[in-house]
C-alpha cells in the first residue's frame, strides 16, 4: 500500500473521514497558505487567509462545482482542520468574505512527524496510561476564540517550566485551539503540564517542555498518564490576579 497521498499520511486520511477530494482540497489551500501571493488578514495574532472561492475552484476544477467546494470547506472548520471567520466587509466592499487558517489538527495529516523521534513514548518508567476516555463531544461547548484563555495556559506553562514562551505566538494559539476544540478545558492544560513537569524535569527529556510538544498529537496520553512525581519536583501553587481569558 502506499502511505501518503498529496503529501497527506492515508491512514490519518481515512481515520479523519476524508476522501481524495478532500486530500487535493487540503493540498491546494495548505499550498496557498504558504504563498507570499495571497492576500492574509490578523485575527487575535493569527494569520487568515481570505478564501477566495472563484480562484480556488478554478485552481481545481476537477472537484466540481464551487456549491460543493464552499461545502467541504465549511465541513473542515466544524472538523478543527481549519479555523474560519466570516467578515461583513472587505477593503470597503459589504457582503460575505470568508477568512481562513490551517490548524495543528491539519498539520498532523502531514507524511512527516513533527516531532523528534525521541519525543515519542518518552519516561515509560515513571508513567503507565490509563483506560480513561476523555469526553471529546464537543457539541457542549462554545469553541469561539474569544473564550479560549491562551494568555493563562502559556503563563501557567512558564511557570512551570521558567521559561518565556509568548501567548501570541501563531503555532502555540494554533495548538491550544485544537486541544480547546477537542472539548478540553483549563485543567486539563495544566494537568498535562503537571504531569509532564513531573516527568521529565532534570532528565534529557526536559526540552520537550514546550507548547509544540505538550499540546500537540499526544495531548490525551499526556492527560490520561500516571505519573510517579519524584519529591524535588513538586508543583507550586500559582497565584494570578485580574486573569485575562482570550
């Protein structure tokens, strides 16, 4: 069997549900994106791109009509593949312009890990996964940008970990978004930084305390860990005042 098809990883594809249409779709927008060319919008510290339906589908004819493209697209954001904003008006012009950006969720897809290797599987001795499922229906929750507290998460992380990693940044929003639309919450970002802090703190795997790793793909095993916390290593309180939740 092939793995990869357009640059994607199948099997993702079809755990994700998506057809070769979608691959070539994804393909294409993954490529605008990344072109100097397009015209881009900041939203909240994230780069959109305006999709422009009529360029697209004549980009890409093969996949029909431009009824079904706008569709499928619309299909990506309520998926997490993509986040979507929807402007009333563009450089004085009203009406419906679309706004979009690719997620860590459509990064994963991708034929290549994003991680070093030696990230995967890390500290087996200090932890064993657990059978918990997390309830991932997101239908019970409000996943809009403005109620996502990145400001907190990052802080919270640096805390931990003495670092300076930067709320804004577009990758680490990126990351938080995806978990955040996952239906995880607060607690569960810092459950995972605790857990991570306790695990690997003073060993070789103490550079992987950052946002690319702990909020990425492995997010749920990291959250559902037991982790062994070695007595030097025990978790301060925060204290935080006027929180500010974006």
């Amino acid at each position: 069997m092939k793995h990869t098809a357009l640059g994607f990883q199948q099997k993702k594809l079809i755990e994700n549900g998506l057809s070769m249409d979608d691959a070539f779709i994804l393909r294409t927008i993954k490529d605008m994106y990344s072109s100097a060319s397009m015209e881009f919008k900041d939203f909240d510290g994230i780069k959109y791109m305006w999709m422009n339906y009529t360029y697209l589908i004549n980009q890409i004819p093969i996949v029909g009509k431009k009824r079904y493209l706008m569709s499928r697209i619309e299909a990506y954001g309520k998926e997490h593949l993509l986040l979507r904003i929807l402007e009333k008006s563009r450089k004085g012009q009203k009406g419906n312009f679309s706004y979009i950006s690719p997620t860590a969720k459509l990064d994963a897809l991708d034929d290549y890990e994003p991680y070093a290797p030696s990230a995967q599987g890390l500290c087996i001795e200090r932890t064993s996964l657990t059978h918990e499922t997390h309830n991932k229906d997101t239908s019970i929750r409000d996943t809009s940008i403005k109620d996502i507290p990145y400001v907190e998460i990052v802080d919270y992380l640096n805390l931990r970990t003495k670092s300076s990693y930067r709320s804004s940044g577009k990758s680490t929003r990126n990351l938080i978004h995806a978990r955040w639309a996952d239906n995880y919450d607060l607690d569960d970002f810092k459950r995972v930084i605790d857990n991570k802090v306790a695990g690997w703190t003073g060993t070789e795997h103490e550079k992987y305390l950052r946002p690319e790793t702990l909020f990425g793909p492995k997010f749920d095993s990291y959250l559902n860990e037991k982790v062994v916390s070695r007595p030097d290593n025990k978790p301060p309180v925060p204290k935080r005042e006027g929180t500010i939740l974006w």
